[in-house]
C-alpha cells in the first residue's frame, strides 16, 4: 500500500518557497559557522597584536636607550673652572669697548690659565660665588655651578687683611696672602683657625674643624667665690691684693708709677685649693668689671690649660700651641671681659732651662711662654696664674 506523499497537497510555487527556505537555512548554517571561525581568528589575531605591541614598546625603549649612549658618547666633554672674580653687567665705561667689558661674565682659573668667560642664559650670576667650581662647556661657557674643592692644603689663619684677605702660615712657615671663597666671606674667623686653601687660585675654600688646641683649652664662666675656700684667708688676701688692684684701679698705678703683676704662681702639696683659687680670681674680676663699667652680663673666662697635655713631639708645635692660647685670650679679653689663663702643673711645662737630660725643648718653649707674657703686660683684662707642685723645678 502506498504512503500519501505530504508535499503532494502543495503547490508548486509553494513547494519552490519550501525548497529556498531550505537552502536559505543551510546557508545560515555556513555563515554561522564562517563567523564563529572567524572570531576565533580574530581573538588569536587580537593576542598576537598585544604581544607585538609590547616587543614593539621594548624595542622603541632600547633603541631610545641606545640613541642616548650613542649622543652621550658623542658629546665633547665638560671642563671643569673656579671662579675668580664675578662680573655683572654693567654700562660702558669711558676708554673702555667690547662685549668682554661691559657683557656678564666671569673670570675663572681653567687648566692653569686664567681666562674671562661667558655665562649661559640658564645660570644665574647672582648664584655663583668666587672659589666655587663651574662646568664649561666645549665654547668654555658656564652651564652649571657646582660646590667647592673638598680637598686643599693645611694652613694656619696669621692676619685678617680686611674682609675678604688673609695672612696665613703654611708648610715649612711660609707666609702667604690668599683670598677668601664666598663659604668663607660669612665665617667668624680668628687667628689661629686651620684653612683649606687652593694654592692654584690663592682662595681659602673652607675652615679645618682642628681639636688639639680646643681640647687644651676649657672656656667657661667660673662660679666659685672666695667664701668656698676655706683656710686660706692670708694667702687669699695677698693674691686678691695683686690681682684685683691694678685691675679696678690702673690709674692710681700709672699716677704712681707702678707696675702691675704679669701674673701669679701658686704653689703647694695637691688638693690645697689652687684651682679653685683661679677660678674664684676670675669670678672675683668679672663681679667688679660688671660693677664698674654697668654692664651686668659682663663674662668672665677661663682658660684651663692642661700642662702636659699641650707637650708635643713635634718642633715647634708646642710653642704654636702657647701662641694660639694667648691669641685666644687677647680675642676674649678685647671686649672687656676679664680673662685669667690658667697654666696647670707648670713644671711640665717651663722647666729650668739647661736642666734637661734627653732633650733641651725648654729652651724653646719658656721663653716663647716669656715673650707672651711681655704681650700680654700691654694687654688689659687678662691675667696669667700658675700652679705647681714643685715650684723649685720651674724656671
């Protein structure tokens, strides 16, 4: 028995519809098929674009790393110059031409020629100070300033010659007359300082921290009075007699033609209070300097010198010493205020001379420590005060 066929109620145009419909469908299906592949290939094309794209940005950062050492290998190099002498601008002057007279610059020392040199628009003068290093360009213009020499030779501050000069003392007692650096121009400077100075340009560049004398030399405001010395009441009276007199009265000792004592020596077993003696001589001055001139906050100062400890191996170096304590002194004592130096066990120090056995350094130093005293005779406000246990061994 046959099977009734299904299309067979169907027209023909309605069975070509069904049969485009068909096609259409499977069409769709391919180009379903087409899109998932292509987006497939999209997204690995995608991956693939991230990934060059970061080879690439490596790539650009080594070839711009490349073309800087390439430039930098390729720049002339910079020189480097200390300033000498500022020149702002200025107008021009009669007798005078050129730009080199009346243009901004600057003199400079550079390979061992002193030479005039321009500025570049980007560096200010104003921030430029002489004794400085600069850099120069390959035209020896300035481009940059930099700090100062860390490094130069020792010498000693002799003299201040105005503001900006020095007089110093260098190897072998050379004297020589440098300038100072502009980190120097606004230092409190005194004798005695240790200088860094470049013997190329004659600048001093900065001040040498030096503890030998500083340890040496204890300054301080003593507050013992003569009430906290017990069982010394004659010797006491005798020294506030000699010291304090002439002090508060030099008229009356230059109306009679006296002459005040250059010091006093104190001397007995230890622990008998000479020590606290100068101290108290030095409160004891201040109070009455204070009282006769008005000024309540007048100081006193106390120069505590450690006898054997201000010995020293070197030739020459202990009289140094002595000349910078008494600098020291002169510097304190130049505003009034009372100064007593103080020598502790002074036998170590000012032996008899031609009394010794190993070595004759006391022909050197007693006599140094003499010519200082005779200085320090014109000298007001200070006062000179030893002590000892053997007094007998003491030039």
């Amino acid at each position: 028995m046959e099977t009734p066929n299904q299309d067979s109620g169907r027209t023909p145009a309605e069975q070509s519809s069904a049969n485009e419909l068909s096609v259409a469908d499977r069409q769709i299906n391919v180009l379903r098929d087409k899109l998932r592949h292509i987006d497939r290939q999209l997204a690995a094309a995608t991956q693939n674009n991230s990934k060059l794209v970061s080879m690439l940005e490596a790539a650009k950062v080594e070839i711009l790393r490349l073309k800087n050492a390439l430039d930098q290998e390729g720049q002339p190099p910079y020189s480097f110059g200390t300033v000498l002498q500022l020149n702002p601008k200025r107008p021009p002057a009669a007798g005078s031409s050129g730009q080199a007279a009346t243009e901004e610059s600057v003199d400079i020392f550079n390979a061992g020629r002193k030479m005039r040199v321009g500025i570049s628009p980007l560096v200010n003068i104003n921030q430029l100070a002489v004794g400085q290093e600069v850099l120069l360009n390959e035209a020896l213009l300035v481009v940059a300033g930099l700090g100062y020499e860390r490094v130069g030779e020792l010498a000693t501050l002799k003299e201040m010659l105005g503001t900006d000069r020095a007089l110093v003392v260098g190897r072998a007692d050379e004297e020589r007359v440098i300038r100072l650096s502009g980190a120097l121009l606004s230092e409190k400077l005194r004798v005695g300082d240790a200088l860094s100075i470049d013997s190329r340009t004659g600048y001093a560049l900065e001040k040498v921290p030096r503890s030998e004398v500083e340890n040496l030399v204890l300054e301080e405001v003593p507050d013992i009075t003569y009430e906290d010395i017990g069982g010394l009441g004659p010797q006491i009276e005798q020294i506030r007699d000699a010291v304090e007199l002439p002090f508060l009265h030099p008229d009356l000792y230059r109306e009679h033609g006296l002459k005040a004592p250059k010091g006093i020596l104190l001397y007995g077993p230890p622990g008998c209070g000479k020590t606290l003696i100068a101290k108290a001589v030095a409160n004891s001055l201040a109070a009455r300097a204070a009282e006769r001139s008005g000024n309540v906050d007048l100081k006193s100062y106390f120069l505590n010198i450690k006898g054997p400890e201000l010995l020293d191996k070197y030739v020459g170096e202990t009289e140094r010493h002595i000349r910078l304590i008494f600098a020291r002194a002169r510097e304190k004592a130049s505003d009034g205020s009372p100064v007593v130096v103080f020598f502790d066990e002074m036998d170590s120090l000012f032996r008899t001379r031609g009394t010794g056995i190993s070595s004759d350094v006391e022909t050197t130093i007693v006599p140094q420590l003499l010519s200082e005293i005779d200085g320090v005779e014109r000298l007001d406000n200070v006062i000179v005060i030893g002590a000892s246990n053997r007094e007998d061994m003491i030039d």
